[in-house]
C-alpha cells in the first residue's frame, strides 16, 4: 500500500470512535437523507448481492437492509476499527477487510456496489474504478456518494466559511484529531471536476455515467453503468 493510502488508513482507525457522532452532528444529520435518496438512484432491490466498499460502521448497509428485504449485504474497508464498530452495529452483515485499489473479490461478483463518502479518499481513483468496474456483474451499476462544491457565489462561500473553519474546529475539539477534519474539506476541493470525474469513470470502463446533486450540490449520487456485456 503507498504511504498516503496507509495514512488515511491511521486516520481512520484513530477517529473510528468519534465517527459517528460527528457524521451526525456535522452533516445535520442530512447524511440520513442523501443515503436513502442514493439507495433508491442505484435501484437496490431484493435478491441484489452489494458491495458496500469503504463501508466504515455500517450506516449504508443498515440503511440498505432496512429499506430492502433480501439484499446480500458485503461490507469491505481498510480500516480495521471502522469495520470493528461496523460489525457491532450491523452483526447480520459480513464484512472484509478490502482495499479499493485491490478488491479480495473475484471478476463479476456484484449485482451493486455503493462506496459512500470512501471515494475521494482512494488515492488512486482510476485503479479503484477499475478494480469496482471489474467486480461489478455485467449490467451491475455503481453508487459513488460523495461530496461535491456546491454551486451559487453566496451560498458556495457559506458553505467554505463551514467546511474549512468551523468542521475542522468542532471536528477535532471532539476527535482530537483536528488534522483529521481539516484534511476531510481538503479532500473535497481536490477531487476531480465533473468533467474530469466522467471521463475517469468512463475510462474504467463504465458505459454511461449520471449525476445527481443534491441539497445545492453540497453532495452528489454518481450513479455508474457496466454494460450488459
Ligand atoms: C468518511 S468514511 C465513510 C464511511 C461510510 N461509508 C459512511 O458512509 O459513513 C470513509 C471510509 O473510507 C475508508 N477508506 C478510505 N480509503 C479506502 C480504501 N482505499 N479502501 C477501502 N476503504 C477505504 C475509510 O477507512 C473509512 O472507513
């Protein structure tokens, strides 16, 4: 694993214990909201077998398996504490140790996979798609959830006063991690625009790629189509 990958990897295991109480707190609680709307976009329905990739503690699996009856539900993250908590909050659910860029899955395993908030943190973002691509079933489709910048002067400078002043300081007074929750809109800024975003996607392999912005843009479902074959 390269060095930046096994950094975000300690970051994680350090602030595993705080995560959920500061996704909540931070996101108002809208994170609750944008999950159900990316479930419904990826048409998860029952019978699927899910991938639910940097799977953290669970909130996407068991939002997943509340919504759905009979869904085969896999977690898989590379951080050991969040998968830890995961598994005690979602017992029902399997999880594995998995790292985007290398998947421990074999070639055309999931009806879906979901990656929520994980994306941006895969270092190499063509390896992972590709890696997601090739797990997919042919005419499987990919969920990113993930957070975008949110477009309209006054409200995008709103939102940055929030995302890289106040996050940060709430964040690491209640981690204690303050680095942890500067680099998280650090993150958010880096990530590749739209249309560098698609034709990455496309790239891996993808035939068709959607955006779906939600709440100004703040966040975003990218939903991502493998052919039929
Ligand atoms: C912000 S959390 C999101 C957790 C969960 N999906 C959620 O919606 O609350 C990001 C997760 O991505 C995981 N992650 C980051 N890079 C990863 C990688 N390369 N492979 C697997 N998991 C990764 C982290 O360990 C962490 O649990």
């Amino acid at each position: 694993m390269e060095q930046k990958s096994r950094e975000i990897q300690a970051m994680f295991d350090d602030i595993a214990h705080k995560y959920d109480l500061l996704n909540r707190l931070l996101s108002f609680r809208t994170d609750v909201r944008w999950r159900k709307k990316a479930i419904k976009l990826a048409k998860i329905s029952s019978g699927q077998t899910i991938l639910d990739l940097a799977c953290g503690t669970a909130d996407m699996m068991i939002e997943m398996d509340t919504r759905v009856q009979g869904v085969k539900l896999i977690g898989g993250d590379f951080s050991y504490n969040m998968l830890k908590l995961g598994k005690e909050k979602f017992p029902a659910g399997s999880f594995s140790v998995s790292d985007a860029h290398m998947l421990p899955f074999k070639t055309d395993s999931f009806d879906r996979i979901t990656i929520s908030f994980g994306f941006r943190n895969v270092t190499d973002k063509p390896k992972g798609l590709k890696e997601m691509h090739r797990v997919l079933k042919p005419g499987g489709r990919l969920c990113i959830l993930e957070f975008s910048q949110p477009e309209g002067f006054i409200f995008s400078k709103l939102y940055r006063l929030y995302f890289t002043k106040i996050l940060p300081f709430i964040g690491g007074m209640i981690s204690g991690n303050k680095s942890a929750y500067e680099y998280l809109p650090e993150s958010v800024y880096k990530f590749p625009k739209k249309d560098l975003y698609r034709q990455m996607v496309l790239e891996a392999g993808f035939e068709k790629v959607d955006f779906n912005p939600m709440t100004f843009g703040i966040s975003d479902a990218t939903i991502c189509y493998k052919s039929e074959g």
